[in-house]
C-alpha cells in the first residue's frame, strides 16, 4: 500500500470514519506492517493533541429558548374555506336556484326562460304580432302610459278613485 | 408545519451548548453569542420542515448558525481595527507540544481550520461537515486530511521522535 493511500486510510480510521468492515482490514495491515503501524501511531498522537489542543467546555445557554415565542404564525391563505363554510354556502346557492325556478314556474311555462321563442320576430309562425307588442316595445309603454290630465282639471282628480269602485 | 414547542425545547437543550460554543469561539461573535444563538432557532423554525427532513437536524442548525455569524459579521464595524479571523483558543502553557498545536491549527488556512474545528470539537461527521459547509464530501475529507497531514508535520518535524500525549 502507497503511504499516501495508507496515511488517507489512517486519517479517516482516527477520525471515525471508516466502515467496520474497513477498519478491521486496516488493523489486519497494521499487524503485518510494523512501519504502517508506526504512522498509524504518530497520526493518532497528533490527532490526540489536536483534540486537547482544541476542546472547549460546553455551557448551557444562559437564557431559555425564547425563539417559540417570536416564531411567526404560518401565512393565512387568501382564502380559506372550511368544509363546514363550504357547506353553507353551498346550501345557499342550492336554495337561491330552487327559489328562482320556484318562481319561474309560478309565472307559467310561457314566460319561462326555456320555453321563451328565441326566433325573431318576423319569422315566428302565426305571426308573434297576435300576440301583441313586447312588454318594453314602445307601443305598449304607450299604451299603459298614466293618462294626461285634460285641460282645465288638477292633476290629483285624475287619480281620485271613483265613488263606484269597490275599492273604498 | 408549525414547530412543537416541546421538540424545540429537546432540541434546544441537546445543541444549544455546542452551537454556544460555536459563536463563543470566535472573537467579535463571542459577545454577542447568547442572541447569536436564539436567532439561529428562530431561522431554524422558520425552516422546520426542512431541519426535521435533514441528513442531521445538528449540521442543519451548525449551518444555520455558521450563516448567523457570517450575517453578523458582515454587520460588524470595527472601531478603526481590522476584522480579525477567529484564533485558536487562548490558554494557560500546559506543554511544549500544545502550545506547537495550538500555533498549527491557528497557522492552518481558514476553509481547513473551520472544517477540523467542525470535526474535532462539535464531532460532526464528513456528510455533516458537507452539509454545514454546503461542500461535497470529497472536498470536506480532502481539506481534512491536508490539515491533520499539517499539523503532523508541526508536531512531528521529520528529525524528532515521535511525540505521544502524556
């Protein structure tokens, strides 16, 4: 074995690196190689005054770890729904879709979104103008419009209810 | 993932003597090292999940404080004095041969000083060394082996007989 490799060998040995295995192969060398073993010698002697040279007595922290207390809260997500609100709102939405379709329907199927002709007008069979104008068209805003007042009355009389009406 | 207090406390209490140490052992950082040391575990629990997923939760937290007291410092304005590097600890003259020690490691470069440090005084293993240092394994044992063939050297000039410790 060079001396490189084996002082390479050494070197991890000292220092607790080498696998069991390696280390038992290694003193097998060593009990063959009397040089070998007397670098293996002054290697752990020089590793041994390192070690003194460098210890140091541990002392515990005078001060607890305050660092629990300062650590940060983890980041709030934007926007974070439980199951539970998840739940509700979901029970909203189921509602406010059954009251619309509850209300759709009250109205009549001819009035209803899915029954409404989306054919235009002109084309409709039957003519659609039977059936009179649209509900915004410009004739039957006219046609509900409030009643002037005739000349030489108060605007008031006109919407005086009528002594016959039933309505008291 | 929020840190357990109680992990934490376990943790603290395992390394906060040896990464006290770490900080004492340098010159400027020595004052400083009890704040030194609460900010490194408030950077380790920032980084919780990665500390508990580490090769070794101790050279995460060496790593954490070696970058604490880069940060610190870099933070540092001496008083008309020059930035010293960290010595080899100061003592009373046991031995010829200590002191012969103590002058060698001091003398080595920084990079292999910092890694024998690492092993001989916190016992930290190569993969440790690599991760506190972020170096490959190579590089750490390398830089080990040129610092101890040095310090041999130191202590055992080719002329003089082999020195053992008393």
């Amino acid at each position: 074995m060079k001396p490189e490799s084996l002082d390479a060998l050494l070197t991890d040995h000292c220092l607790g690196e080498l696998t069991p295995e390696a280390a038992e192969l290694l003193q097998e060398h060593l009990a063959r190689d009397p040089a070998a073993a007397q670098r293996a010698q002054e290697l752990e002697a020089t590793l041994a005054w390192a070690r003194k040279a460098t210890a140091i007595t541990l002392e515990r922290p005078e001060r607890p770890l305050a660092a629990v207390a300062v650590a940060p809260a983890p980041p709030p997500s934007r926007l974070r729904v439980t199951w539970a609100e998840g739940l509700r709102l979901a029970a909203c939405v189921v509602l406010g879709l059954a009251a619309g379709w509850w209300a759709n329907g009250a109205r009549g199927p001819s009035t209803s979104v899915a029954s409404a002709p989306t054919l235009p007008l002109e084309t409709r069979p039957g003519g659609a103008r039977d059936q009179g104008p649209a509900f915004w068209s410009v004739a039957n805003l006219s046609q509900h419009q409030r009643p002037r007042a005739p000349a030489g009355r108060n605007r008031e009389d006109v919407f005086q209810i009528p002594w016959e009406s039933i309505v008291k | 993932m929020e840190a357990p207090a109680n992990e934490l406390e376990d943790l603290y209490g395992q390394m906060g003597p040896a990464l006290l140490a770490y900080f004492r052992q340098h010159p400027i950082l020595a004052g400083a090292a009890e704040d030194l040391l609460q900010d490194t575990f408030v950077r380790a629990i920032r980084g919780w999940d990665r500390l508990r997923n580490s090769v070794s939760p101790r050279a995460y937290l060496f790593g954490i404080a070696r970058h604490v007291g880069q940060d610190a410092l870099r933070r540092y304005r001496p008083a008309g004095e020059s930035r010293e590097e960290p010595a080899a600890p100061a003592g009373p003259v046991e031995d010829d041969r200590l002191e012969r020690m103590r002058q060698a490691i001091a003398g080595l470069p920084l990079p292999q000083r910092e890694t024998l440090l690492l092993k001989l005084r916190y016992e930290l293993s190569y993969l440790e060394i690599a991760e506190v240092l972020g170096l490959p394994v190579g590089t750490v044992r390398s830089r080990l082996h040129l610092a101890v063939a040095h310090l041999k050297l130191q202590l055992n000039p080719p002329s003089s007989a082999t020195a053992h410790v008393s």
